[in-house]
C-alpha cells in the first residue's frame, strides 16, 4: 500500500464510523429494508389481482385456429336439407372436405353468476386496500423495532462507560485489600470477596460489549447495509401523560380488521351466488376452409362445378345465450356457504381482539411510562446524593477519618445507580416510541 492509498484509507476510515442519528437511521431503514420492499411488492400483487378481477367482469376475446380430419368428408358448415336441395344442382355446388380448417374470433363474457364476479372484484378492491394499510403498519412497526433497537444501543453505550468506571473502582478496591491481605490487615476471605466482585464487574462488561455488537448488527440489518457504526445522542424529555383517549378509528390495526370482516362478508355473498343461474353471451365469426374432397360433375349437363382438392372457404358466424343452473349438488353449496359463514363469525371475532388487545397495550405504554419515569426520578435522587456521600467521603478519607473501602465501595454504588438511572431513562423514552407505534403517529 502506497503513501496515497494510505493517506485516502485514513481519510475515509473516521467517515465511515461517524455516528449515524436515530432519524438518519429510521430513513435508512425506511429506504432500504428488505422486509418492508416485500410488504410493497405485496400492495403490488394485490393491484394485479384487482385488475385481473376487474377484467374478467368484461369478458374476453379469443382468437381460433382448429384443423380436424374426418374420415367420411363434411360440408365446409353446416346446411339444413333445403339448402341442399333447393336447385337441382344444389347437392354438386356445395363443397365438402375430410381436412377442415376452421380460423376465426370469439368473444366470451358471463352476463349473469349471482353476482359472484362483481363480488369477487370487491373482494379484490378491499384487499388492495388492505395492503395500503398493511404498508403503513409495517412502517410503523419498522419504525418503532429500530426505535427500540437504538434506545438499547445507547443505554448500553453509556452502561459500558458507568461499567468501566465501576471496573476501575472494584479494581482499586481489591488491590488495597490484597496489599492489606499481605500486610495482615485484611483476611483472605475479604480479599477473595473483592477479586470476585472484580471479575465478575469485568465479565459484566464483556457481556454488555457483546450485547452491543448485537444490537449494531440487528440495526445493520434492518437498514439492509453495513455502515452503521456508533449510536448518537438522543435527548429525552419527560412529561406527564396526555389526557383524553385517543382515536382509534383512524389506526391501522383496525381498518384492517374491519376490511377482513368486509372481505368474509363478500365471500359469503359469492357463495351464497352458487344457488342462482349463470348465463353466458358468447359470439363468433371466422372462416371454415379445405379441400374439396370429390369432384363434382353434374350428369345430366357433364358441368362439373367443384374439382377434387380445390381449396374452398365458407363465412361462418354465430351468437349465442347459455343459461346454466345448478339443481342438486349434494349438498356442496350449502355447505360452502356456512363454511363461509363461520369464516366471517371469526372475523368479526378477531376484530372485537383486535380492539382490546390495542386497549390493553395502550394501558401497557402508558404504565410503563409512569413506571419508567418514577424509577428514573428515584434513581436521579439517588444518585445525586451518592455523589454528595462522596464527596463528604472523599474530604474524611483525606483527613485519615475515612478509610479507602469504604469510598470506593460509594463510588462503585453511584457507577452502578447512574447505569440503572441510564437504563430508566431510556426505558422512559422507549414506552413512548411504544405508545407512538400503538397510535401509528408521524408515518406516512
């Protein structure tokens, strides 16, 4: 590696770990995440398939092209007797052939099913609709899980600095009882006891570097790319619930409920369409054509009207009304109906669930906010008055009215009481983002 290549790496390097804000990386997330481009794909899916429904409604052209070869010739289409027989040279003027060729168009479209097709399109046009909601849920859950996600990132981070400084505390703290150990001043017991809480600080702090490289991969992840780093800063704010309940009409959870509800009841009805006729239009015009399969030559003039293998065509066109009505199937509708039935009882069912479970974890965010913001008030206290034991502590122990133990033993108390504030703080703001996804606020 040249001087230049080197110069350009340590330019770079340091840009590439800059920290990546909670916005940046919910646009990030928003952009690039591969579980919600599927959820779009899905909106996708359900466009086409309303489309394909809509269409059907108007039936469809086709073009024909038939070749079949008999074994005694036919006429190129078909003649009543009188057609035949209507000259006495009527029979010798119509051509026949064993190789028929038949081409042409057809139109095909059901005029009536018991409105199965029209509900079918609804069915079709409310689960497109559903897929917009699903969309706009899936981003607000997105939203949140990288919220969430990056919350815990930061009270780690700052956890591992209150460990570090704890670390340090149980280390100054066992190294004077090992040389007090040695000196007589302390009992092995003792000594053994701060090696103990050393360690077990040190793998504390191991555990809390890996369960934060976890959660760096689970963001990378969720933003489909590797360049997230370090957390930044994100300031919480502690307020006091708002009061009044919120609307719940609007959310997603909800419409989506109700839209699987509409849907059910759409089947029911398209079931419920077996029990009356369907009635089809069909039309077609095209062309019948081959050899001809005699010659034909009149006797009693010796004119000879059609030559063996001269290829003839004749129009043919048609249009036509089918009715088709269903009378007895053993009981197949019946049970399709209350089978769907059934499916729209459940429906309705999940929509009731839906509503109380969204009420009860609405209950749930709000507890955890009063929870988290109590814990971190009590904490907050906590600490400051450590900090003011300490600072008493540390004018005793220079006086020689206090001894070391005990002052890192209150150093290592408000460590420990600053990370748990840390984590209370964040469990804080962590509730909110909660309740904020519950409601779905701020996504588009």
């Amino acid at each position: 590696m040249n001087m230049i290549q080197k110069l350009v790496l340590g330019f770079l390097l340091p840009l590439s770990l800059q920290a990546m804000s909670l916005q940046e990386t919910i646009d990030e997330a928003l952009q690039h995440n591969n579980s919600l481009k599927k959820i779009f794909l899905d909106k996708e899916v359900s466009q086409k398939n309303r489309r394909i429904k809509q269409a059907q409604n108007l039936g469809r052209f086709d073009a024909t092209l038939n070749y079949d070869h008999y074994n005694n010739a036919r006429t190129l289409v078909p003649l009543t007797p009188m057609q035949i027989v209507s000259s006495p040279t009527g029979a010798y003027e119509m051509p026949t052939t064993n190789d028929l060729v038949s081409t042409g168009i057809s139109y095909n479209v059901t005029l009536f099913d018991g409105f199965a097709k029209q509900n079918s399109y609804k069915i079709s046009d409310l689960a497109y609709k559903n897929s917009l909601f699903k969309i706009k849920l899936a981003k607000a859950e997105l939203i949140y899980n990288v919220e969430n996600i990056y919350l815990s990132l930061l009270s780690l981070q700052e956890q591992l600095k209150a460990q570090k400084k704890y670390i340090e505390a149980k280390k100054s703290l066992y190294m004077y009882i090992q040389k007090a150990y040695k000196l007589g001043g302390k009992s092995k017991l003792d000594m053994l006891e701060a090696k103990n809480a050393y360690v077990e600080a040190v793998a504390n702090k191991n555990k809390i570097t890996s369960n934060i490289a976890i959660l760096k991969a689970s963001l990378s992840q969720m933003i489909a790319s590797d360049k997230f780093d370090k957390a930044e800063e994100v300031s919480v704010t502690f307020e006091g619930l708002q009061e009044g309940e919120p609307d719940l009409k609007s959310l997603s959870r909800l419409k989506i409920a109700a839209l699987k509800s509409n849907i059910a009841q759409k089947r029911v009805r398209t079931a419920e369409a077996l029990y009356y006729p369907k009635v089809d239009f069909s039309a077609y015009y095209g062309y019948s054509m081959g050899p001809n399969a005699t010659t034909n030559t009149f006797a009693q003039t010796g004119v000879t009207y059609l030559n063996k293998n001269d290829f003839n065509s004749e129009n043919v066109w048609q249009i036509g009304l089918h009715l088709q009505w269903n009378l007895y199937d053993f009981g197949a509708k019946s049970a399709d109906v209350a089978k769907e039935k059934i499916a729209l009882m459940q429906s309705k069912i999940d929509k009731s669930i839906t509503r109380l479970e969204l009420e009860k974890n609405l209950k749930i965010a709000n507890s955890k906010i009063e929870i988290a913001q109590a814990d971190y008030t009590a904490l907050q206290s906590q600490y400051e008055l450590l900090q003011e034991i300490e600072k008493a502590q540390q004018i005793k122990y220079e006086n020689n009215a206090l001894s070391l133990v005990d002052l890192l033993d209150t150093q290592a108390k408000k460590e420990l009481v600053y990370a748990q504030m840390t984590e209370a703080k964040y469990g804080y703001q962590k509730a909110k983002y909660y309740k904020e996804y519950l409601l779905e606020k701020e996504v588009k």
